[in-house]
C-alpha cells in the first residue's frame, strides 16, 4: 500500500485523531466513521490535535457507515463501544487493524468483520478528548506494534509512524497487557498519576507483584514475557501519566476495566494460575467504578 490508499479510522475519538490527523497529513485518503453528531462535526470542523503549542488540523471525509472498500480499518473506538461500532462497518476492508486494550477483542473483531483482522496495539500515548473534534496528544509519537504487519506497517511509517513487528498475535496482546491491566485497575481506585504510585512503597510493591502475576498468565498462554523489563518500561514512563480508565471512572463513564483487567483475570481461571493481587484490585477497581457511577 501506499500513501495513496484509503484508510478508515472506525471510532475517530482519542486514538483514533491521533493517528488519522497523521495519515491525512501524509496525503492518506482517511474516512472516519462516527455516531451522525460527530461525524457532522467532522465535516465541518475538520479534526484537531494539539501537542504542546501546535495544533494541527485535517479534513477528513466523516461517514455514519462505512459502505465502501477500504485498504486498511483502524479500529480505536473503546471495548465500551465496540460492539455497536461493528454494526456501523457494512463493507469490506484488505486489513482490519484493532488498537484496543485487553485480549478479547481481536476474536470478536473476527467473528463480525471480513477481512484479515491483525493484532496490533498501541504504545507510548497518552491523548485525551477536549471536544468532538479536538485531542490533546501530550506525548511523543505513539509506538504501534503490529502481527502480521501485511501492508499496515509500511502505510503507517510512511505516516510517521514508529512501527514494531510483532513476535505473534498473543505477544503483541499480552506485551502491553501485563503493564496495563494493573495500572488501571490502580489508577481508578486512586486517581492518583503513574508517577505518585510509582513513589508510595505500598503501591509501588502492588503493582509490581500484579504485573508478575500478569506475566505468570501470559507464560500460560505461551507469551514468555520480562517482569523486570516490563516494570522498567512503567518506571520509565512520565511521571504525569494516568489511565483512560481513570478518567472515565472519575466522571462516571463505563470503563475498559472488564476488557483489559477482567480478560487477564479470565485467562488466569482459564489457565489454572492463582493471581490474588490482580483479583484484589479488579474488585476495589469495580468498587470505586460502581461508587463514582452514582
């Protein structure tokens, strides 16, 4: 593929902007689908990203469905959302490309939509939504890993992007899951940031031991994973950093909780491996979900 292609972005929200303002940018043909009050605006407003002072803007085509063929679907809406948004893909795609959190979803992606659904995800981003069309991106470039990398790969360097081949379809899952899974469950009970989580010696043994449980499941699963390493990664990370989860529990949104924290949880009963902490913190995570909901 080349930048010539037409790629749509199914769920244009945080994810989705920061990788279509990119790929439009790069002369991309982008078609989002999105719910009519977005999508309209889209139209209108075009897309804006906002990293530091710049912000940049594309007009991308924005459709309710997507009825035409299209090179490559980036999938970024939330697993809150996914199974409405599948409804919404009423044609076919060469590549469909889920950037989800959790483990589930790419199973589920392949039971609703024709076409070859890879694994992928995303990394090294944080981005938020300040209105339908506007993101704040306060990151670097995101890191995207994809199995098998087909065509996607080349199209998303050619954007810009840092993109990893993955080991396997499972790799690619579980690599982001282990570190993600505990951290937010953490930071919803809390709403407190990575890096004051990362200072408080009992969070900080939490969450070690509960990414150690986390990579106990994955070796389960046939993903041999670096406990040490993937901690390295979390202590690495800005201090700022939080969790979408944490901001959806805070304002009383549904949560990714079950899809990222919860399919760990079922793969551990599934595989057979006691994971205590992990179960501690998805029921105080689901705890304080449940109390800010009301």
């Amino acid at each position: 593929m080349t930048t010539s292609a037409t790629v749509g972005v199914l769920g244009p929200g945080a994810v989705g902007t920061a990788l279509a303002v990119p790929l439009a940018e790069a002369g991309v043909d982008v078609v989002c689908i999105a719910r009519p009050a977005t999508a309209a605006a889209i139209t209108s407003q075009g897309l804006s990203l906002r990293h530091g002072p710049e912000v940049r803007t594309v007009r991308p085509r924005a459709v309710q469905e997507l009825d035409e063929h299209v090179d490559l679907l980036l999938v970024t809406v939330k697993a809150t959302g996914l199974d409405d948004a599948l409804g919404h893909v009423k044609s076919g795609a060469a590549a469909v490309l889920p950037l989800l959190n959790g483990l589930e979803h790419v199973d589920t992606i392949r039971r609703r939509l024709a076409g070859r659904v890879l694994a992928g995800s995303i990394g090294k981003l944080e981005a938020y939504r300040t209105g339908p069309t506007e993101v704040v991106q306060t990151t670097a470039a995101p890191l995207i890993t994809v199995f098998p990398e087909d065509g996607a790969g080349d199209l998303l360097r050619a954007a810009g992007f840092d993109v990893r081949a993955g080991a396997g379809e499972q790799a690619v899952l579980w690599e982001k899951t282990v570190r993600l899974a505990p951290l937010a469950a953490a930071t919803a009970i809390t709403q407190r940031t990575l890096g004051e989580l990362r200072s408080d010696a009992d969070w900080r043994s939490t969450l070690e031991t509960a990414v150690a449980e986390a990579c106990a499941v994955a070796a389960m699963d046939g993903v041999t994973l670096n406990e040490a390493a993937s901690w390295e990664i979390l202590d690495a990370m800005p201090a700022s950093v939080t969790t979408s989860t944490a901001r959806d529990a805070a304002a009383g949104r549904p949560t990714e909780l079950d899809a990222i924290l919860g399919a760990v949880v079922r793969a551990a009963r599934r595989l057979g491996v006691a994971t205590p902490t992990l179960d501690r913190l998805l029921a105080e995570a689901e705890d304080a979900c449940r109390a800010r909901s009301h």
